[in-house]
C-alpha cells in the first residue's frame, strides 16, 4: 500500500507535540517509521500569523524534500489580503503548489459563495484540490462544520474537488446526504473513526471519495493507518485511498 | 541493548492488514448495542468478533452500550448472552446505574449468577450522576470483596481515585478514556496515581491520539498500568491497535500494554456469587 498523506503540518507550531517533527528532515524520517511514502503539507503558521510568509517559507521546506509536497492557505479575496485570485493561483501552479487549503473557522469567515467565489472559480478553472478545514479536533466539533457552506460551495463549483478534514463521529447524517448530492464532494480519513466507517461509505459512494490523510504531527499517524489497513477494503481500493485518489486529483491540476 | 528500529513488527503487521501476531491482545474497553446519537454501521456481537479476528484481539472485556444510555438489565442482559455465545472471547462488565441504588447488588449478583462477568462498569457521564457519590459505594465494596474490576467512564478527579483505590486495594480500578484529553504536554495526575497505586490502571481508548502522547506516557510512568482499549463499536477497533503498533515504545511496553497487563487483572477465573 503506497500511502500518500493528504493532512500533514510542516514548521513549529506554537504547540509542539511531544517529539513531534518540525522541519522536513524529520517528517521524511517520520514517514519512513510509518510506510508513508508521500507527504501533501502545509506550514502551522497559515493558522494564526503571516499567511502568505508561511506560505512562501513552505516552498523553501519542501523544495529540499524528496515526496513532501506544499498546499498553500489561501483567504478569500474580498478584503485584498492575498494577490487577485488570478494572480494568485497563477503563482501557485508556476511555484508547483498543486494543492489549495482553506480554514474559514480559524481565519474567521463563512465558507460562502459570496465571499470565496472569484477564488473558487479560479481554482476550479485549474482543477486545483481544496482540502477544507474547519478547524476539527475531537468529534464533538461537528458542530464547527458549515455543512450549508459545504453543500453551496460543491453545488456553485461541481468541477471543484473539495475535500473535508478531520471528520469524527456523529458527522454521517449530515454527511451522507453530502456525499449522495455532491460527487465532487471527498473524505480525508484521519479521524473517521466508526467501527466499518470506511467499509460503509466505500460501500455506498466507492472509495474515489476517500483520501488518507493522518493530520501529524498533532495527532499520532498510527490509528488511520491501521483503520485503513484494517478496512476490510479491496486491495484495489485501498490503493485508491491510500494514495491513488490524491494522486489523481493532483495529476489533473492544469498547470 | 539494540535500539529499537522503525517500523517494528506490530507495525509491519498493521502495514499488511494482518492480525498482531506472538502477543496477548485483550481489549480491556468494549461496548455492544446501538447508540442512537450516532451512526455506527456495524454494532453486533458477529462483526465485534470478526473485527477482533482481523485484528488479532483475542479477548473483548465489554459493557452494553443500552446499559449506559436506557436500560440497564436489558443491557446487561445483553452482555450475558454474548459471553454465552462466545466463551473466552467476550468478558463483560455489570453496568450499574446509581439512581436504582436498591437495585445495585441484586442486579450484581443476578448478572454474576448468569454468565463469567468479570467486573464493574460505571458510567457517571451517561448516567449523569457524580463519579464520587455515595450510590456506587456499595457496588466498591462489592467489587474489594470479590478481587472485581471496576472500569469508569471517568473518576472524577485523580486525588478521588487515589483515595477510592485505597479504600478499596482489592478492587482493580480502571480509569477509562485516561488520555483522551491529555495531549501529552502539561502532567496528568492520572498518571500518578497509576504510577503509585498497584491496583489504578489507565484505559488508552480515545478517538483523539495526540502525537507523542502515549510515548510521554509510557516514559513518565512504565508501562505496567497502561491498558489497551477500544471503546468499540463506537470506534474501529483497529485505531487502537494503531496507535499502539505505531508508538515509538519498545517491544517489551507494547506486549504489556496490549494484554498482559488486563490478563494479570483477570487472569484467574471468577468464581460464579
């Protein structure tokens, strides 16, 4: 199983876990410990401090890296914080930056159409994945999930891949319905954690919706590994989860 | 000594989906049952143990979850037919519910009279009712007299269960979901009272697994009181034995945690009240 990881923070946070990796060096020696083979990052200070530093400093990280590939932050455009979004995800593709990532809980805006769609277009024009954080750690977080923006957003945008962080328990009711609307619509799997969980919705909208992602080095990558391994999932998809459906989403980023 | 190396053979094993082999596995914290907050596809009895198989968990110590949340014989009931169906595979724990104080030994004695149970499990979240209060007394001292354990959702405070497990040194007390907060940064008492007491033991099922936590853990109190649990069917099985397989703790701390610590507790069979 060639694992490719979808959710990894790169840089020093302003919490650091006990050991935890803070340069690529060691997120590379992490990923051989855990059989991973690729690393999709993005830098701890996009959270809370220079957005756009973070972002060009990242590129730095990972340009030594072997497998360790940046996601950018990005803001919605209204308050001209960042480039146009032309601008914007034109220098992303020329700097190799495939991936796009958006935090409306901790950069305090609704994941609304009004506010993000210039950016939204733009992305989508390029096929440029959009992993979308809201900020989730332990389950009871659901409540954190903007699933009206969600569903706005994959239904204005049906050619964008969007793809949901860290989704715990209790989120199926709202999810399901989700995935049976939104094609577009993907799972990251470092926290969907229901007994069958993965079985259950591979079952029912096929593995091409879920990406592995493990969220180190917050939290421990071995539990969506093993929940993966332990699927019960055909070889095939696992694969598909595992790696091959990031890798298909950033083979089709039009540069 | 060599130093460990990366991924080691529990993690190999997780690597290739095959089932944790040359070790004890015993899942000190299981449930069986709906929950009806939330969407759990599987929840019986046959896909535990076929989840356990692939795992290589050979034993789940579990309570009903209809025994926390509704009622508590059906619960327990439950629980009894399911160590019936599959002996040596399944131990359960009497779920007790404090607001039918009189009904607490009866329910014990009942449960204990009908299938090889083998403890106590409290839940004061569920049932909301305070985790020191004076319902679950008689149930402890049940618990000191006959050597059971006693697994709570949560024990209050570390200086409760400190003092508890004194009063009662023969009852075997678990402290459930113990790190499921502690992000391995600032000290947990838990750990000290587990570290001093000989009969206080930490349950590591959780959702949430802090990077580093469970190797802070272990390097700041052994492995000895450390207990491998699932909070099965809620959770996959498998993120435990994930977070375990993939710990940077030698080999030795991981065949501890994962079953010979729950099998030093309960090695030795109950004798039916």
């Amino acid at each position: 199983m060639r694992m490719f990881d979808a959710n990894v923070c790169l840089g020093r946070p302003a919490v650091r876990q006990p050991s935890a990796f803070t340069d690529a060096a060691g997120l590379a020696a992490t990923m051989v410990a855990c059989g991973i083979s690729a690393a999709l990052v993005y830098a701890p200070a996009t959270i809370n401090a220079d957005i756009i530093d973070a972002n060009l400093r990242l590129l730095a990280a990972t340009d030594v890296a072997r497998d360790i590939y940046p996601a950018w932050v990005l803001l919605p455009p209204g308050t001209g914080e960042m480039a146009h979004p032309q601008t914007l995800v034109d220098d992303m593709l020329r700097r190799r930056v495939r991936a796009a990532r958006l935090m409306p809980r901790a950069h305090g805006y609704a994941m609304r159409v009004r506010a993000l769609g210039p950016l939204l277009e733009c992305l989508t024009a390029r096929r440029v994945p959009v992993l979308l954080d809201f900020g989730l750690s332990a389950w009871s977080d659901r409540i954190h999930i903007d699933w009206d923006g969600v569903h706005e957003v994959c239904a204005a945008f049906p050619e964008l891949s969007v793809i949901l962080i860290r989704l715990g328990l209790m989120v199926d009711r709202d999810l399901y319905p989700m995935l049976d609307r939104h094609a577009n619509l993907h799972v990251e799997t470092s926290y969907y954690f229901g007994h069958r969980g993965l079985q259950a919705l591979a079952a029912r909208f096929g593995a091409q919706r879920l990406i592995f992602g493990t969220g180190m080095p917050v939290y421990a990558p071995g539990p969506p590994i093993a929940s993966l391994a332990y699927s019960g999932l055909s070889v095939a998809e696992q694969q598909m989860v595992a790696g091959g459906n990031l890798e298909r989403l950033l083979q089709g980023v039009r540069p | 000594m060599s130093m460990p190396v990366y991924p080691d053979r529990f993690a190999r094993s997780v690597l290739q989906g095959l089932p944790l082999s040359e070790v004890r596995v015993v899942d000190c914290h299981a449930h069986v049952g709906h929950y009806a907050s939330l969407h759990i596809p599987e929840t019986g009895m046959a896909e535990m143990i076929a989840t356990a198989d692939r795992l290589g968990i050979e034993t789940l110590c579990l309570s009903a979850l209809e025994a926390i949340s509704a009622d508590y014989r059906r619960g327990n009931d439950c629980v009894s037919r399911a160590m019936l169906d599959y002996p040596g595979r399944v131990r359960g724990y009497v779920v007790v519910n404090p607001h039918y104080p009189e009904e607490i030994l009866p329910e014990i004695e009942r449960c204990f009279a009908a299938a090889p149970f083998i403890g106590l499990k409290f839940h004061p979240a569920g049932h909301e009712y305070p985790s020191d209060g004076p319902a679950y007394e008689a149930a402890l001292a049940y618990a000191h007299e006959h050597g059971l354990v006693v697994l709570s959702h949560n024990w209050g405070s570390a200086d409760y269960l400190d003092r508890v497990s004194q009063r009662y040194p023969r009852a075997h007390f678990i402290q459930a979901h113990s790190a499921a907060a502690w992000r391995g940064i600032a000290p947990l008492d838990y750990l000290r009272v587990a570290k001093t007491r000989p009969n206080v033991f930490l349950d590591l099922a959780l959702s949430m697994a802090w990077y580093g936590a469970l190797e802070r853990a272990v390097a700041e109190a052994g492995s000895e009181h450390l207990l491998f649990g699932t909070d099965a069917a809620f959770l996959d099985p498998a993120v435990a034995v994930g977070r375990i397989a993939f710990a940077q703790v030698p080999d030795e701390d991981k065949v501890k945690i994962l079953g010979l610590n729950m099998l030093g507790i309960i090695g030795e069979p109950l004798k039916p009240v």
